[in-house]
C-alpha cells in the first residue's frame, strides 16, 4: 500500500512477489512542511504518468502474476466494497502475519501535534489518535 505517490510506485511495483498487489491510494509527496507549494504539486502531477505509463504493460503484469490498484477514498461511497478491498488485510492482520507500526499515539486534544509530527514528515509508520 503506497501513499507517498509517484517517487515510489516503480519501486514498490517491483518489491511485489507473484500474486501480489499494489495499492496506490496517496500523493503524500506533494504536500512539503506546512502546507502545499503549487510548484511541488504540478512537478507532482507531471511526473505522474511518466511514474506509471511506460513500465505498464499488460502481457508483463499477467507473467509476472502482479496487479496494480488505484484507491481514491475521496471518491468511494460503497462502505461495502471498501470492506472488499481490505478483507485480504484484515485476513493478514487478523492471522498475526502482519503488524502495523505505529510511529506514535496521539490523545485526541492533542491531535494538532499529531498533523505537524505527519507534516513535519517525522513519522516512519501510521499517527494513531486515541480518546
């Protein structure tokens, strides 16, 4: 699963074993510090299809049992189909076979903190807001 955005996508493309999928649902990249430069954005936006077009090629992917998706959650209105998607996840999740890492754990009166430690790009694993 992939949210930084098109830097990463050849790279994790190739890191997949047979059978395996990558989900491109982020453009993290294209946010720097504190806020959006519009310069960052459009180099963003430009190399995107160069970070994905000329390595897509359909008779590859099907040799090498391999899959790309896109996930937009901005756009997913079906709570039933995201289920869908994440049973594999949950599976492994639930199975012990995969553990998530937690960068740190925010209490929610504190969850300015929690944007700027995102932002300030100080994460290696997910910010967690706990009541």
């Amino acid at each position: 699963m992939d949210a930084t955005g098109p830097t990463n996508f050849r790279k994790d493309y190739r890191l997949l074993r047979q059978g395996g999928k990558l989900i491109m649902y982020g453009a993290s990249e294209l946010s720097t510090g504190k806020g959006r430069s519009m310069g960052t954005v459009a180099r963003g936006l430009l190399r995107m299809p160069m970070a994905t077009l000329p390595w897509w090629k359909s008779l590859s992917v099907m040799n090498e049992n391999k899959g790309v998706f896109g996930l937009n959650m901005l756009h997913w209105q079906d709570a039933e189909g995201l289920d869908r998607v994440l049973e594999a996840l949950n599976a492994e999740l639930e199975g012990g076979f995969i553990e998530p890492v937690v960068a740190e754990a925010f209490p929610y009166d504190r969850a300015g903190e929690a944007h700027t430690f995102i932002a300030e790009r100080r994460n290696i694993g997910k910010v967690v807001l706990v009541p």
